[in-house]
C-alpha cells in the first residue's frame, strides 16, 4: 500500500459541462438481533471522461456493484479514481477490484488501518490488507480530484472521515459517507455514529447544513437541503427484496 502524504495542489477551473453524481448502490442501515451490516451508498461521478467512485461497498455486494457498473456500459476498468470516505468495512471491502485505480484515503484512516485496535467493532485488523497492493494516496482537505471535484474534510464518525463536493447543473452536491448517514441525521444534526470526536463532528454537519445544496449520504438516498434541512429525496423509495439461496450457497452439502 503505497502512502503518499502529499500536499494540497489547487482546483482546476471547473470549464465545460458541469459533473454528474449517478447513484449506483443505495444505502441502507439494517440491524438485527443477530448483529448489524452496513450497505453503504455508492456513487458515480463522472466529469467529462473522468469517472471517479465514491465508496465501494462490502463483499457482499460485489455481484451488484458489477450489475449497476455494467446497467451503464461500464466495467471496474472505466474507474480512473475511487474515494474512500473512510476505513470502515461496508465501505472499503470491494476496493481489491480497482488495482488500475487512484485510491484516496486521508492520512488518519491509513493511520488507523496500520495498528487497529482489537476492539474495534467495524474495522477487522486485516483491513489494511485489501488497500495494501493498490495505489493508495493521500487525501485531504481541499484536494482537487477533478474541475469541480473537490475533496471536503468531514471528521467525527472517524477521524479521517472524507467528502466530495461536486459542482453540478443541480447546484453543490455532498457525498457525504456516514459524515451524515441519512436524512435523519441531517435533521436532527447529530452524526449517528461519533468515534472522533463530538464537536468535530458537529462542525462537519454544520459545514454539510451550510454548503450542500443535495447530498448523497452513506446510507440513505440522496436528498436536497433547503435552508439547513433535508428537503425531499431525489430518488424513491427501494426496499431491500430478500432473495432466494443464490448459486454460491444453494449447492448440496457433502455432509449430511
């Protein structure tokens, strides 16, 4: 895993059409008396031939990122970029699938990757392993990934908790990660998760309430924001649909 802590290089004039934010993967919270998963949102930006990714979702989902990226005529080769809002594993776990690919990580999430905790409920000590053989650089404030593209701190639910904020035709879209993970969140202004810190966190949903016009949010669907608050989603309503044994878990046991 290469560790490339370089500065802040200026944003390009963000000249031509503006970028486009294209939900690929919805996201969901499900929690059950067995234990919880996060199905992260997972979001497609493209700017002129640039596609950049916005998250990568968990193993589970790999057949389904694979479906939404070719329902678009595209492959995990078309990705120039994926942007990783933070360490947890329901959003890193799909990463191994984008060797070809710029990968940005903030420094403190590559930090905590290098020495895990035991403990931590959502970050396995072999983490680290996924990003290890990828081109990994380090994101912070202010990065420029693209014109109109700009990485945007937002720490509290993690220390290195990252953003993009887009230029779009639409006005100034937020991908948000689970900085703010829903619509309730935003109203309430509380992050639903804090492990870094609460008035850093509450500084990001501040800076999210004062500068996005939409926001895309780690599991939830996107939504706008009117005077600091969700406004109406922008896509309706998918319920999760349980499906039957697929093919990898329907074959008959050797044992009785």
């Amino acid at each position: 895993m290469s560790d490339q802590r370089g500065g802040t290089r200026p944003a390009e004039p963000a000249a031509g059409p503006a970028a486009v934010v294209d939900t690929l993967l919805l996201g969901f919270a499900l929690s059950s008396d067995q234990g919880s998963i996060g199905f992260c949102g997972v979001y497609l930006v493209t700017r002129g031939s640039r596609r950049i990714l916005f998250d990568c979702a968990h193993a589970g989902r790999r057949r389904a990122l694979h479906r939404a990226l070719a329902q678009r005529g595209l492959t995990v080769r078309d990705i120039d970029t994926l942007v990783l809002s933070h360490a947890h594993y329901d959003h890193i776990q799909n990463a191994d699938l984008f060797p070809h690919a710029d990968v940005l990580l903030h420094p403190a999430e590559l930090d905590h990757l290098a020495a895990v905790p035991l403990d931590d409920p959502v970050t396995p000590p072999w983490s680290g392993a996924i990003l290890r053989p990828l081109s990994v650089r380090a994101a912070i404030d202010g990065l420029a990934v693209a014109p109109g593209v700009t990485v945007t701190g937002l720490p509290g639910h993690t220390a290195g908790s990252i953003g993009l904020t887009v230029e779009t035709a639409a006005g100034a879209a937020l991908l948000t990660g689970d900085a703010v993970s829903s619509a309730r969140a935003l109203r309430s202004g509380r992050c639903t998760v804090v492990l870094a810190g609460k008035d850093a966190a509450a500084r990001s949903m501040e800076h999210v309430r004062v500068h996005a016009d939409l926001v895309y949010p780690g599991h939830d669907r996107p939504f706008t924001v009117v005077a600091g608050a969700p406004g109406r989603y922008v896509l309706p309503r998918a319920d999760l649909v349980t499906a039957p044994p697929d093919s990898l878990t329907d074959r008959p046991s050797a044992s009785p």
